[in-house]
C-alpha cells in the first residue's frame, strides 16, 4: 500500500478507510508509527545477522517478516 500524501484533517481524504478491512486498517497505522517506522529503517538497513532485530520487531509489534523486508513494502 503505497504512502498516501493526504491531509490529516481533511476528512474526505480517509473516506477509502470504511472499506479497509483489519490488517488494513493496522498498516494505516502501524505507517504513521514514527516508532514502528524507526524501526522498520534499522531493519532494511541491518546486515548480516539481523536475527535480534528481527525478534525486537515481532515482541515490539507482533508482526512476523516471511521474508527480507524491502523499501517498497514501507
């Protein structure tokens, strides 16, 4: 889900939301973390071993990466 450059409080701009189901709704948020983005940057730039960064991302935001994250999924 691309990076949405709409206004915080122009209401029309989050009409799109009525229809976004739960995980939806969480990347909604979890994108707009300044946290949860700070993270996801140490891990695109990690390398090597990343294995505890990893595991600090999935107690810290429940999520599991299947596979290396890239630049196109932030």
């Amino acid at each position: 889900m691309p990076e949405s450059s709409a206004n915080w409080s122009d209401t029309p701009s989050y009409d799109y939301i009525d229809d976004l189901s739960s995980p939806e709704i969480g990347w909604e948020w979890l994108r707009r973390n300044d946290f949860y983005r700070a993270d996801y940057t140490r891990l695109l730039r990690s390398s090597g071993d990343s294995a505890d960064l990893i595991e600090h991302i999935r107690d810290r935001w429940g999520l599991r990466f299947p596979c290396r994250a890239s630049l196109q999924s932030l």
